[in-house]
C-alpha cells in the first residue's frame, strides 16, 4: 500500500493544533500536564547525567587489557603448558582475517560500520517484543555493546544493565576505533568451554592461529558465539553445522561473499582438532616451583607470561613412556607382591583421590645438561593425576653405593689416594665400626680402589671412608649435594637422604671436571610486550679438583664397562665415553643409578613410597639400570657426547715399586694397567697401600703404552741409585700432603662410635 507522504504531514499537523486548541479551551488539565512533562523532563535529563557520569568515570584500560594466559615453552618453543584462570591467547589486529572479521560481523551485528555504539533499530523491535513478553528475552546488543559488558563484568538481565552498556559503549565508539573495538572484542568473547578470545578459540578447534583460518572455519567460530557450549562441534555437530550455514547465509545477504561460496562451503564436513586438554604434569610443579619472587599468582594466572624453561619436551615425553614401561616390566614379574598399577587403576576406577604415596611401584628421573645446569627431564612419578608428590624433588632416600664416588673423591684429596691404590676388602662387621680406627681383619685381603669401585665393595669403601675421615666425608658430600650426612661410618654406605635431583646435579662434578652449577629450570620469562621480567643466572662453584674429578670419573667408567651396570654396552649397545654408579639400600628398599656422558648426567630412582623391599634380589642393576638405559639409548643421540679427556697435570702412566729383596739389590714391579696419576702425586708419591698406620707411599713410575693421552717417562737413576739410593724422601715415612686445591674440614682426631646401623646397603 502506498502513502502519500504530504497528506500524512498534513493530516498529522491538523490532528495536533486540534489537540493543542483543546488544551488551550481546558485550562484545568493544562498545568497539570505541564507539570508531569516538566518533571519527565527534569527526570529524564537526570538518568541522562547518571548513565552518562557512570559511563565517564569507566577505565578505558579494562576495555583494551584483559587477562591472557602465561605458556611454558620447552628450551626448543614446544608448548609445555598454558597457565590460565580464562584460556586466551591474546593476538593483534594484523593475525584476525578479513574473512573472520566478515562472518562476526555479518552474525553479529550488520551495521556495526554505521552506528555510534548502539542501533536504534534493533533496541525498539527488542523492546517492543520484551514488552509483549512481558521479560526480557530478546536482545539487541551490538559488537560494541557486547565488549561494553563483558568489560564491565555486567551480566545481571535488567534495565539499569542495558542503558549502562549503551552509554559506555557510545564512549567506547568516541575513544577506540571500529578495527580496534572488533579486536577487543574478538580476543574478549567465549568460546565455550575455558576457551576466550578467538586465539585460543581457533588452537582449540583447529589447532591453527587465527591468520590461517579460512571461511568454513570463520563461519563456525562466528555460528557458536550465539551459544558456545550449545554449538559446540564436539558436544553437537549437528547443531554447529547450522550455525555455520546461518552465518554463511548471512554472509550472503551483506554481499561478503556469493551463494556459490557459501554452498560450496556448507557442503564441507567439520573438521576440527581432536578435544584435548593438557593436563598438569611435574615439569609444571617444578617450574613453578623455582619462579621468582617478584611473579605473584595475579602475574601468573592473568599476565600472558611467556616462561622459557631448559627442558627438552621430547626427552621428557621419553622418560616418561620408558619409565612406565620399565615399571610396568617389574611389577609382571613373579618376584614382585605388591599391588600393580593396573590393580590399583581397576580398584579406583571411580575415585579421583589425589594420593601423596599410592601403592604401586613408582620412580623418579632427573636428567641435566652438563653444559650449564640446566634440566632436560624431570619424571616425579608414574601419574601426576594420580600423585602430585614430585619424588623427584621432594623426595629424600637413602642413596646405597651411589654415594661411594664421593667417597673416593674424598681419599683422593685426603690421602693421595689413586686408581692404584690397594685396599683391604676383608670382611668385618659393618654395623659397629669405630670412625677412629680404620678396621683391620686378622687376613687382609687387598684389591685396588679401581676395582673395589667397580665391584662396589662395601668393605673396601667403609674403611677407605673412615682412613680419610668422616667429617671430611660429610663436609665434600654437602658441597657436592647441598644435603647434609650424618657424621656416622654408615653414611659412608650411602645411609644418607638426598633427593634424585640433588644426587643427579652432584654427579655433574665428574663430567665438568670438579665444578658444580646449580641446576635450574626457567631460562627467562618476558611479558606480553616481549620485555625480560628474569633471566637466569649461572651459579658455578668448584667441589673438586679438575685433576680428582677426572680420576674418579676414570674409575667410574668401569662400572658401565664391566661393572654393576654392564647392561648398558651389552644388552643396550651404548658406545659413548660414559661413567656412572649404581646404588641399592638395604631389603632392596630402593635402586638408583646415576651416569653421564660429556652433555648429559641422568639419574633414576626406582622404590615404593612407603619404603620396604620391592622385590628379593632388587638390585640396581635388575630395576634402575634398564630404564636409564631404555631412555638415555633413545636420548643420547641427540646430545652428541665427546671423549672426556684429562685436564692438564695428570699423566697416564703404570704404577713402579720397589723393594729390597737382598742387602743393597731391589726388585722392581710394574702394575698390569695404567691409570691417571696428579703432578703431585709423581712428586710426592701416592698412598700405595691402605693399612692400619696407611704408611705406604708408591712412588716412580712405569713406561705406558703409546696410547697414553699424556706421556711422561721417569727420571733415570744413577747405577749406584739403582742399587744403594731412593729417589723419595722416605717411602716408610707418608710423603709431604700436597695442597689441596678444595678447602676440607680438619680430620677430627677422635670420632665417637656410630651408633649400630640397622641393617647394609646391598652394594
């Protein structure tokens, strides 16, 4: 039906001056309708200046900064973990697509480019259809009303809320741009889920940034704004695939995009990125672990840190598969009793306890790269779901023969000990030793310290511990651990508590030639600007000499090369130039083994939380050996490791000694092998023999082979030295002490007894 517009206005102007006449015949009703007009009027000017003041006094910060997620990067940019109260992932305008910004905006709100905040439209039909219902169940809310809300946090259903969202989003329009308004609010808005922001949103659908999305993708994401969790294309396909064909179809009619487009589109199938969440894990714990004061809980969960840490994502996601692999291997076994973690998943299936000991077999692993400290892996347990205990960092065990390194480390800088030097292995009682006297049994039997490290003699270590001193013992293994020993002949068998990552980080030593970094976890963290907030700081100290370091780490290279840990040149065919110990308590509570090359050092505890025996003959070599072995086989080659060769001041070379056989004639022998001797041992001689009054210094040396990294041959002596002299001062008086470069305590001159040790570590 047509109107003729100038008859409107002709009849509409003759209907209100009759209206007007009325009045002006009416007086009686004339002034109250003033009155009510006026303070309508006076009314309405009010509200104005409320809304409007409220609107004013808006921090304009809160439309532009929102809370963004903190993700922990691996030391390759891997993904590790997101940090988050809301899941988003902030992005600028130049990654939003133009096909993105079209399909929001064509299913949003089609005249956001023409209005100033509001559309008087789309308010009025809302309002009247309100009205009708008699509640308020139809909204108008532009892109700009809707970033106003969720700004403001202003999601109570009311008339105060919805003229508050008007006015500060016409404040919104004067102070930001359109492009900026349609990024606020596309990095603002939820997604379903814990999902905010279209960054997040198009990783979790997709697992693609947001520049790469194209329109079927753009369309879906703009279909479930409407109702996340009812469009979800997990929970209803269906449904989202509606939602995509209605922004498809609006698209359409905005002339973004033709019919054939929106067809061809519509016939494409959902394909999305499979549902996942990343769940929480003990590299998490440990990073979180060592932030840095200045990062309170707000920074954290609401900031966008970006943390980058020192572990390697692919050697974590190894340890872990190898370790419940191994775990797994043991518990199948018939010497294992106790309850398996499959026993214990069928008997909990319905409870979601966390335990800090559940009852399965469980393991710790810490690996560290020798070149700075910094951590690779690090496995607390078998399910951090299950047990967020990190027994890797909090969990203090006795440590068996692993400590025996350390006590070498101290005979070597104590009392010149060597490679050569023969101790006494006889039997005696372990339990009750006097840590002043160095036990002597009635038929001295003795092996060289090279052989009684590999073969992990606790004989041989319990007196070489005692010869040098307890507390010596105690002071080194505190610096190496930074966990104190008790000053008692048991520690010396490994009767000492430390953690996996506190005995991995003092193995370190041997392969860095004496020195000690701190192990750490967070490289730097930079906020969303890209500004460093932490950088982290090496901390270095030295423990032993580079000379003693080397010499110990050449004996513990017997241990992988024909000793308690063989395993792993035979059934695992490892080839690198590798040290290492194993380490088993006492009722095989628990099993260790710590090794290394020239990169990495990786240590591994196997045991049940609650200590007792895991299984008869649970040694070392049975349970910790093959995991380490399974993983660093699979690790290694991508830490590619160097022959460690020996610093300067140490000469490769046989050990010569002499003795009187006949008046003034000598006999001169040679040992079998050569072994690594310090300057000042050549000088000064090297303690021969431990014994009872350890006064037996060797002296001289002996022609090597070839191969000998460094060659030095003794001095020549005169015939009449050969038969008469002594190139040493004394060998029945102990040589002169070299300085030592690594300060020790004094060796106390009486040590109470030990109190009696309830039981021995096995080896």
């Amino acid at each position: 039906m047509k109107i003729n517009l100038h008859r409107w206005l002709r009849s509409s102007a003759h209907a209100l001056g009759k209206g007007v006449g009325w009045l002006r015949n009416h007086p009686l009703f004339t002034w109250p309708l003033l009155i009510l007009f006026g303070l309508g009027a006076s009314a309405a000017v009010a509200a104005y200046l409320y809304y409007w003041s409220w609107a004013m006094k808006f921090d304009m910060n809160k439309v532009s900064q929102m809370p963004s997620i903190s993700v922990i990067y691996d030391r390759k940019g891997q993904v590790i973990q997101r940090l988050y109260e809301q899941n988003r992932i902030l992005v600028d305008g130049s990654q939003i697509p133009d096909v993105l910004r079209k399909a929001v905006v064509a299913k949003e709100d089609e005249r956001f480019f023409y209005h100033g905040g509001f559309d008087p439209i789309a308010i009025t039909r809302a309002f009247l259809l309100n009205l009708v219902g008699k509640k308020i169940s139809s909204g108008a809310s532009t892109i700009t009303q809707q970033l106003a809300r969720n700004s403001a946090e202003m999601f109570d259903r009311t008339y105060d809320r919805k003229i508050k969202e008007i006015f500060l989003a016409m404040r919104i329009e004067s102070h930001f741009s359109k492009d900026e308004i349609l990024t606020y609010y596309l990095n603002r808005i939820f997604f379903g889920g814990n999902i905010y922001g279209i960054g997040a949103a198009s990783d979790a659908y997709f697992g693609k940034s947001p520049k790469d999305l194209n329109l079927s993708e753009s369309a879906l994401l703009a279909g479930i704004i409407a109702g996340p969790n009812s469009f979800s294309p997990w929970r209803n396909p269906a449904k989202a695939r509606d939602a995509r064909a209605k922004v498809l179809q609006r698209m359409v009619s905005a002339r973004f995009i033709t019919q054939q487009e929106a067809d061809a589109c519509n016939a494409e199938p959902l394909t999305l990125r499979p549902l996942t969440s990343i769940p929480g894990s003990y590299v998490t714990f440990a990073v979180l672990n060592n932030l840095p004061a200045e990062i309170n809980q707000e920074t954290l969960y609401r900031g966008g840190l970006k943390i980058y840490t020192s572990i390697d994502l692919d050697f974590q996601k190894t340890a872990e598969q190898k370790i419940e692999e191994g775990l797994t291997k043991i518990e199948n076994d018939s010497d294992y009793k106790h309850t398996t973690h499959a026993q214990y998943l069928a008997h909990s299936k319905n409870e979601t306890e966390d335990l800090a000991a559940p009852p399965y077999l469980q393991s710790a692993f810490v690996a560290i790269n020798n070149r700075d400290g910094g951590v690779l892996a690090i496995v607390g347990g078998r399910n951090f779901d299950e047990s967020s205990f990190n027994r890797a960092l909090l969990a203090h065990r006795q440590i068996g023969s692993t400590v025996k390194p350390f006590v070498y480390s101290n005979a070597f800088n104590i009392l010149d000990y060597s490679a050569f030097t023969l101790v006494d292995h006889s039997v005696f009682d372990l339990k009750n030793p006097d840590a002043s006297v160095v036990p002597v049994g009635p038929n001295p039997d003795f092996i060289s310290a090279r052989e009684a490290l590999r073969r992990s003699d606790n004989y041989a270590a319990m007196r070489t511990g005692i010869a040098s001193g307890v507390e010596n013992f105690c002071y080194l293994f505190k610096q190496a651990t930074g966990a104190d020993a008790p000053p008692y002949p048991s520690s010396l068998l490994g009767a000492c508590d430390v953690t996996p990552l506190q005995l991995t980080s003092a193995f370190t030593i041997f392969p860095n030639y004496g020195i000690l970094t701190k192990p750490w976890f967070i490289d730097r963290i930079e906020n969303t600007k890209g500004e460093v907030l932490y950088k982290n700081q090496s901390s270095q100290k030295m423990v032993l000499s580079p000379q003693i370091a080397f010499q110990v780490s050449d004996m513990l290279r017997g241990v992988v090369d024909g000793g308690t840990a063989a395993a792993l040149r035979g059934t695992f065919d490892m080839k690198d130039d590798m040290g290492g110990k194993t380490g088993t308590t006492n009722d095989y509570k628990d099993a260790w083994f710590v090794g290394y090359t020239s990169e990495v050092t990786a240590g591994i505890w196997v045991g049940l939380d609650k200590p007792q025996t895991i299984m008869p003959g649970g040694y070392s070599a049975r349970l910790a050996v093959p995991i380490w072995g399974s993983i660093m086989k699979i690790a290694s080659p991508h830490f590619p490791s160097k022959k460690m060769a020996p610093p300067p001041g140490l000469t490769y070379t046989q050990s010569k000694t002499e003795q009187k056989v006949f008046f003034f004639f000598k006999s001169t022998s040679v040992s079998d092998r050569s072994e690594y001797l310090r300057d000042d041992q050549i000088t000064n001689g090297f303690l021969q023999r431990l014994d009872s009054d350890m006064s037996i210094h060797g002296g001289g040396l002996a022609p090597s082979g070839t191969d000998s990294p460094q060659q030095q041959q003794p001095k020549k002596k005169s015939w009449f030295d050969s038969l008469f002299g002594d190139d040493e001062e004394d060998q029945t008086k102990p040589a002169d002490k070299p300085k030592t470069q690594v300060p020790v305590t004094p060796a106390p001159s009486k040590v109470a007894p030990a109190p009696a040790v309830p039981a021995v570590p096995l080896e």
